[in-house]
C-alpha cells in the first residue's frame, strides 16, 4: 500500500522527533497532524480521522497505553508506538490495550514505512463513529462525554463504560453475562445483582421516567438493550 495521501496523526512531546516524522512523512506524500499531548490526540483523531496514529508512550499528560486504551473504545485505526522504552512489559502493555506494531527509538525511515504499510493492510476500520446519538442522548466517545439535550450528564467510570456498551450495540440485546463479563470481567457474571444497581443509577440519569424507561430497556430474563430508534 502506498503511503501518498496518508492521514498520519503523530503524538510525540519532543519537537525534534516531530520534525523528522513531518520531513520523513511528507517525502513520502503523506499529510502529517501533528499534536504533543495525549488529550489534543484524541481530540484530533475524532475530528481529523487520521489513516494511521505514531504515538510515543512518555507524554506529558496522559499516558500513551491510555490514549491507546480510549482510541480503542471507538475505533480500530492503527496505532503504532514509537517508544524510546524497551522494556518488555512496556510493549506487552501497550500491545495489550490496543496497539497495532511498537517500535523503539532510535529507528530508520524506511522502517517505519514498511511497519505503516504493514498495519495498514492488517487494518479493518470500525463502523463506530466517535459521536453515538439516540434520541436526545448523545455519547462523544473520544471525549467521553453523554449529554441529554444540552444538558451534561455526570456519569461514574463504570457506569459510563456500560451506557457506551449498550450504545455501541444500540437495538441489539446484550445478555446479562455479556454486561457482567465486559465490564467487569469473569469473576463477576453471574452477579446480577451489581448490574441491576448500576444499569437502575444509568436509568436515574438518563431516563425522564426511571420508572418507565425509554432508553434502556429490559428484556425480561435475558438482558438489556439500548432503544435505538426513539
């Protein structure tokens, strides 16, 4: 695969790496982004919609395995690490939230073309789009912000990470021990009861009527499904 007209998004703190990706890149007649910071980078992945992200692990506000970590909530575009860590449990880590190829500074341009060219090929783009709306609900999955209207809704981690499940399953149902298993993992899917308090405090939020909910809706001893046509 060629790499002119490539969207590159490069994160990296340090002004002269980004300078040589830029030169690197742009000889190669790809369009480089270029951003120093964690939150900037999902910001800019979300609006810009990069071909593929070069990211470095040691930025000065998130962590690069976070970045990773909530690229991947809503998107499967490559992501290859450009780390100056060559210990293994900083590749397992950041291979294991998400990333697609990690390579350790110092590295050849040609390279980093081939390792492009190669997770660009392995890609399968998602169909998720960063913003999900139902209804008056919206989740901005790179911001991880949910509004109802305009009004800001305040959600705790987990149940955040539950409200973007079902939304990005939206109609579908999700079986009480699919929840329970990716949300909080084996050791709790036969607990019910904790997805019942969590999925009762989302209503309380969300739904005008917690009573009568419109949004989650129950499928009597099966699961739970986000209405996806209100």
């Amino acid at each position: 695969m060629s790499s002119a007209g490539l969207r590159v998004l490069v994160v990296d703190d340090e002004r002269a790496i980004r300078r040589y990706l830029r030169a690197a890149l742009n000889a190669q007649g790809s369009l480089v982004l270029e951003t120093s910071n964690g939150e900037e980078a999902l910001r800019m992945a979300a609006l810009e919609r990069p071909d593929v992200v070069l990211l470095d692990l040691g930025l000065p506000d998130l962590e690069g395995v976070e970045v990773i970590r909530r690229l991947r909530e809503w998107t499967e575009i490559p992501i290859i690490v450009l780390s100056v860590r060559e210990q293994e449990n900083d590749k397992i880590a950041a291979l294991d939230a998400g990333a697609d190829d990690y390579l350790t500074k110092p590295f050849g341009t040609g390279e980093l073309m081939a390792r492009i060219r190669v997770a660009l090929r392995h890609s399968v783009h998602s169909k998720n789009e960063p913003i999900i709306k139902v209804g008056q609900l919206t989740i901005d999955l790179a911001r991880r912000r949910v509004t109802m209207g305009d009004a800001e809704i305040s959600l705790t981690p987990t149940e955040y990470d539950l409200l973007r499940l079902l939304a990005q399953n939206a109609g579908k149902v999700l079986t009480h021990r699919q929840l329970l298993q990716k949300i909080w993992g084996h050791a709790a899917e036969d607990d019910l009861h904790l997805l019942r308090v969590n999925i009762s405090n989302l209503r309380r939020k969300i739904e005008a009527d917690p009573s009568r909910p419109r949004y989650i809706l129950t499928e009597a001893g099966v699961g739970y499904r986000l209405q996806s046509d209100i």
